[in-house]
C-alpha cells in the first residue's frame, strides 16, 4: 500500500507521515502529490491571520467546533513562519485540538529554515489534507511582515483578526493588511473600544475601491464563543460571492499560478547552472561572491545576461 491511496482512505497516521515529507521538502513529495492529485481543490480554505495574541488560536478553535457541527470535516494548519519547528511552539495549541476526535485534523507547519520553504510545504500541505477528506480548512498564520501575505495567497477567504485599540493607530493597518482581508474580527469585544475599532475599521474600508465584494467588520468574543456563527456565516457568503463573481477571484487560478512559476523557475535555475558550470564560470563566480568581490545580485544579473544572449 503507498502512502497516497493510504491518505484516501483516511489513516490519520499515513497523513502524518506525508505532511511531514511535504514540510522538510524530501523527494519523496513529489509522488505523493501525484498520486492523490485527482482529490484535492475542493475544500474551502479560510486564513486567519493577526498579531501575535489577538485570538487566532481560540478564533480557530471555535470555527472548527462551529463547521464540525455544520457536518464538515475540519482540517487545521497554524503555519509559523517565525519558528524553524514544527509542533514545538504551537504545541499547546495543537493539545486543546486534538480533543475533538476524528473530524478535526491538526497540524503544525514551521519554517524549517528554507527561505521560501513555507510558501511551497503549505499549498501542498492543503492538498494532503484535501485528500484525506477535509473540505474545511482552517489556515492560521501570525501576521508578522511579507509572511502571512504570502501564506494567505492560498486561502479562498482571509480572516484579518484585530483586538480593540489597535484602531486608534492607523499605521497598524497599513502593510497590505486591509488589502487582504475578506472578512474583517474585532475579537476580545468584552474589552472596552470593540466598537470604535470596528467602527474606524468601516471607515478605513470604504474609503478604499469598490469592490463586488466588500469585507464585512464583524465582532467576536473567541473565548466565550460570541460571534463566532455570524464570522461562519460570512465565510461561506464570501465563498459563494467568489465562486458567482470572477472578480473576487478563486484561489485556484492564483495557486495554478504559483505552482507554474515556482515550477519554471526550479527548470530555469538548474539549466542556467548547469549552463555556467560547463562554461567554467560558475566556479570563479561563486569564488567572487564568496571573497565579497561581486554582488550575488550583480553575478545573478551577469549570469542571466548571458542566458539571454
Ligand atoms: N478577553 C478575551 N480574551 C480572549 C478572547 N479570545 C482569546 N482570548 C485570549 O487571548 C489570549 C491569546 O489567545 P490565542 O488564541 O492564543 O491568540 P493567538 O492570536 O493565536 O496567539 P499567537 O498564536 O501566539 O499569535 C489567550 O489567553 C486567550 O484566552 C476574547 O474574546 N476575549
Ligand atoms: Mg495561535
């Protein structure tokens, strides 16, 4: 039995195994994705992304708790870009879900020291989970820097997580995040300002292009479960809305993209290499950038000049 007919039927064990090939890169990847290619793209993947401590965990939680009962099965990734392992710093989080059985599936993604190792473990790390019969899941992420941008690329729908007060300071916003938001949560609103951060929020949206889609402002109290069907709510009408409109855009034609240029660019960056290696230029080039004599930038540019020629 391989691993892939193994994930289709549903052995959590096999799952776990194979996100744990996706993560670390190993060749054995490439197969797995190929044998369960014809099962996956048909969950809904929803991003929750924030400040550290804002909610996401417990938001996350909830929603699982909130679609499992909705009959769907839940899979759950808390992708860390900051954290070079996997389980260790989520770890708490990954206790309170395990608690609910077999519907719910977790797991921790960490950065593993790859650069851009996040951005290709994660789209297949849905496609493994996808196969394994998950129609709903759940993409945590810390909003720190390009990162969560990045990550939330995958997402169908993206949940911005704020807590009162982070209205008062506008700058907080800025840095794409009102751009990637579809569904917009003024968690912690037991605390005081919930409203006037929603409020400033609306305001700050409206002020951007209209859209066939505009980013509801929705209040939650995570730890108490307020809200929570209202936000349930919003993402399957952003779900609809984008799969009525093209203009909202599906991630599946975003995630082709992706997938086709990381694939060229692997192609093009190992012919260019071996190119200058049979030219005895990589060599001496690779000797320059090392004794700080050449810019990587400029040796890259010199050798794609010649690639063009
Ligand atoms: N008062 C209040 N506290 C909440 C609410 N929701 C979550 N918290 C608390 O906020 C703290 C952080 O919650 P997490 O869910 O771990 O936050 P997070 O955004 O996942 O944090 P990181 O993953 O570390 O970025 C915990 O102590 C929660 O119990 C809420 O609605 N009201
Ligand atoms: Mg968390």
């Amino acid at each position: 039995m391989s691993l892939g007919s193994d994930i289709l039927r549903g052995d959590r064990r096999a799952l776990a195994r194979a996100l744990t090939i996706v993560e670390n890169q190993l060749p054995e990847a490439e197969e797995i994705v190929r044998e369960i290619a014809g099962h996956t793209g048909r969950a809904i993947v929803v991003g929750i992304t924030g400040a550290p401590g804002v909610g996401k965990s417990t938001l996350v939680d909830r929603l699982a708790g909130h679609f499992l009962a909705l009959g769907r099965q839940v899979g759950i990734l808390a992708v860390d870009p900051s954290s070079p392992f996997s389980g260790g710093a989520l770890l708490g989080d990954r206790v309170r879900m395990e608690g609910r059985g077999s519907g719910v599936f977790m797991r921790s993604l960490a950065a593993r020291g790859h650069l851009g190792g996040l951005a290709r473990a994660t789209p297949r790390a849905i496609q493994l989970l996808e196969a394994a019969g998950k129609d709903l899941i759940l993409l945590e992420t810390v909003g720190a820097g390009q990162s969560e941008v990045d990550v939330m690329g995958y997402a169908d729908t993206t949940l911005v997580v704020v807590v009162p007060g982070l209205g008062d300071d506008v700058q907080a916003f800025k840095a794409g995040i009102l751009e990637i938001g579809d569904v917009f949560v003024v968690n912690k609103a037991d605390r005081p300002g919930a409203d006037q951060t929603a409020r400033e929020l609306r305001q700050m949206l409206s002020l951007g292009p209209h859209k066939p889609w505009q980013p509801p402002v929705l209040s939650a109290q995570a730890q108490s479960g307020a809200g929570i069907a209202e936000i349930g709510q919003a993402i399957l009408d952003h779900k609809a809305s984008s799969e009525r409109d093209p203009e909202v855009g599906t991630r599946h034609v975003r995630e082709a993209e992706r997938f086709l240029r990381q694939a060229l660019a692997d192609r093009l960056v190992e012919a260019a290499v071996r190119r200058a290696k049979a030219a005895g230029r990589w060599l001496p080039l690779v000797e320059d950038v090392a004794r700080r004599r050449k810019d990587p930038v400029w040796a890259a540019k010199e050798l794609a000049g010649g690639e063009e020629r």
